[in-house]
C-alpha cells in the first residue's frame, strides 16, 4: 500500500515551536507527530509514503531521510509556493504510480483502522473518507427547567461526525484536483454532490489534530508514550 501524507503547513498558531520546525514534527509523547504518523501507516502494510513539504523541509528531510531507517520507501513532493491542499496532494500525482493510497494530514494522530477503509471501498467511489463522532470544543450544560443538572466538559457528540482527514482515494482523484486551491471544497464537494464520496464510521477510535498548544497537552495524555530510539543517520529531536 501507498500513502501520501500533506506535511507542509506553518503550525502559526504553535509558535514558537514552529519557528524553528514545521508543525507535522512537533514531539508529541516522545517523537515528532509525522513518526508517529509512518508507524501507524506501516502497521497497515504502507511500504511507499510520499511526504508533501515545504515550510523548513530540510526538518523532515534529514530526519526521515528515504526511510530506510523506518524500514520504509519514503520520498518527497517540493511545494516552493503554497498551493492549498488541493494543489500540493496534485504535485505527488508522480509518485503514487496509478495505484490507490492513503492521504492525510501531518497534523493528526490517530489510531483508527486502516483495513475498514480500504477493504470496504469499491468502484461507485472515488474516495472513502474517515468520520468519528463530533467532539465539542465546548462544555455543555444540561438542564432540568431552569436548573442545571450537570456539567460535560467538551463531551463526544455521537449524533454528529466530522471528517477524520485520513482518505482513502481512487489515482482518478488527481484528474479533479485543482493545480492551486482547496481539496475540500472543490474536489471533496464536488465528489459528495455526486454521491462518489463514501464515509466509513469509526465510533471509538482515538483522534487528535495538533493546532494549538492545549492540543499537545491533550494529546500527551490521549496517546501512548514512544521513547526514542537512537538511529544510525540523522540526529534525534529533543
């Protein structure tokens, strides 16, 4: 399987950690967000990942190298400008080799089920998308009348979904990506409007996207603790 993964972002809202990195390399639980990230694809059998970069991509490319050290084929597709998610999943189209793959964002951690994507995807779809339930970013009162009852802080809203950012996409997904704009809203829209996106339920896995400082604390607790291990090539991040 294959796997392309959109590392390229600023992470403004996490600086001063992003000054000197980009936001997928962020240490979270004892390694960077994007290792994290090609341990989990690997365990599903991820044997090419494409790493889409571009803010300081010398971070990651000296880091992951070409992935021999993670026992894994990576590569790299350069975006000098910024060209929306849309434009820069194109710019990999050379190295997905006609098959379908894996996209998703170097900001998330997960550990949901990537055989329940694939397997279920058939040729009615372009693309399969991840969805979980909704957590509100909010607390939420309940109410008796005008008594409150109880408090819930930031509760899942199982009757709500939300996009997961993890796809599994058909190769004819490039032919309706734009060269400079949005994968949501005009490849992902067009595609629901016409009943070639599919959404796969994931009820009770763990997921976080890392956008802010409090989301690295939540996420230290939420994830499991990876040590670091000494590698041959390249320098570890402390």
């Amino acid at each position: 399987m294959q796997a392309v993964i959109l590392a390229g972002g600023f992470g403004k809202r996490l600086r001063p950690l992003t000054d000197n990195v980009p936001k997928p390399m962020i240490i979270v639980g004892g390694i960077p967000i994007l290792e994290r990230q090609i341990l989990w694809l690997k365990k599903y059998g991820a044997e090419n990942i494409t790493l889409c970069v571009g803010y300081k991509k010398e971070s990651i490319m000296s880091y992951f190298g070409d992935g021999h050290d993670f026992k894994t084929k990576i590569q790299y597709s350069f975006e000098d400008d910024p060209l929306g998610t849309g434009g820069a999943l194109k710019k990999a189209r050379e190295y997905t080799h006609g098959e379908n793959f894996i996209f998703t964002y170097g900001d998330i951690m997960t550990d949901l089920n990537l055989d329940r994507l694939t397997e279920t995807f058939n040729l009615e779809y372009l693309a399969a998308m991840a969805a979980i339930p909704l957590r509100s970013p909010f607390g939420i009162v309940e109410m008796q009348g005008d008594k409150v009852k109880i408090f819930r802080e930031k509760p899942i809203l199982h009757n709500y979904w939300m996009n997961a950012g993890v796809f599994f996409f058909s190769h004819s997904i490039f032919d309706l990506l734009p060269e400079r704009g949005s994968l949501e809203s005009i490849t992902l829209e067009k595609l629901a409007l016409e009943g070639r996106l599919k959404a796969v339920r994931y009820s009770n896995a763990l997921w976080r996207s890392v956008d802010s400082h409090k989301d690295i604390e939540e996420a230290e607790k939420e994830f499991e603790y990876v040590r670091p291990v000494e590698r041959e090539i390249g320098v570890r991040m402390q």
